[in-house]
C-alpha cells in the first residue's frame, strides 16, 4: 500500500502543501470571478501571476529596501511603505502546492528581497491581476 502512495506521488509530482496567502478582498474577489470564468484554480494563477511576475518583482521590492539606522550596537531596520498589520479588508487563500514549487518559492522570494513568501505572492497576484483588467 505504501508503495502505491509513494508511486502516486511522484507521477503527480510529489507531496503538496498548503500555503495561505492574505490578499485584500478586492483581489482575491477578481480571483474568484476568473475562477468562475475559466476554470482555473487560485493555486494555477497564483503560479501564472509568479511566472509572468518574477523578472519584475526584484525591482519592485529594491523600491521598498528598509531603510537602515545605525544604533550603538546594532544596525536597525525601518520598512518603509509597510501596510502594518492585516487589515481588515483582508481575506486569505489556500494554495494547494508541490513541496518543490514551495521551495523554489521560498527562494525566490528570498533573493527578491520580498519581506515574506506572504508578501511576495501577495504582490505578484496582485500585480498580475491589475495588469489584465481593462
């Protein structure tokens, strides 16, 4: 029995994981309405938005570098365009992903200077988003 798993699992590409992503209503509305539109789950845009987002992304978060303030000891750090704590017109979503894709996530994200894998998907659906209404 095991052995069928684990051969299910790599013909579907691996283990999945759940990543919640917070996104203002707004989007996750537009989300939603494409979903009923086309078909496609929150989980396939959210990786078309990463895909069509990427080489942009690392740009967009340069802009928004923390700001860095010297104290005696130790060097601080002031974000700068920050939302503050989830507001309340915030909802979140479930992303069904591959273990591998989260990785890949994770450094991506990372090496594009995003605050957290939150933030960057957060940004990049919503910029995807944006750009294709008219």
């Amino acid at each position: 029995m095991a052995d069928d798993e684990e051969s299910t699992r790599q013909k579907s590409g691996g283990a999945r994981r759940g990543v919640i992503v917070s996104l203002p209503r707004e989007i996750r509305d537009i989300m939603k309405q494409r979903g009923l539109d086309t078909g496609i789950t929150y989980t396939d845009l959210a990786l078309d938005a990463v895909e069509q987002q990427s080489d942009e992304l690392p740009e967009v978060f340069r802009a928004k570098t923390p700001t860095q303030r010297t104290g005696k000891i130790f060097a601080r750090t002031a974000y700068q365009s920050q939302r503050g704590s989830r507001q309340d017109d915030e909802v979140t979503i479930n992303l069904q992903l591959l273990a591998t894709d989260v990785d890949i996530l994770d450094r991506m994200w990372q090496e594009a200077g995003a605050r957290s894998r939150n933030h960057y998907l957060a940004t990049a659906i919503s910029r995807y988003l944006k750009s294709d209404q008219p």
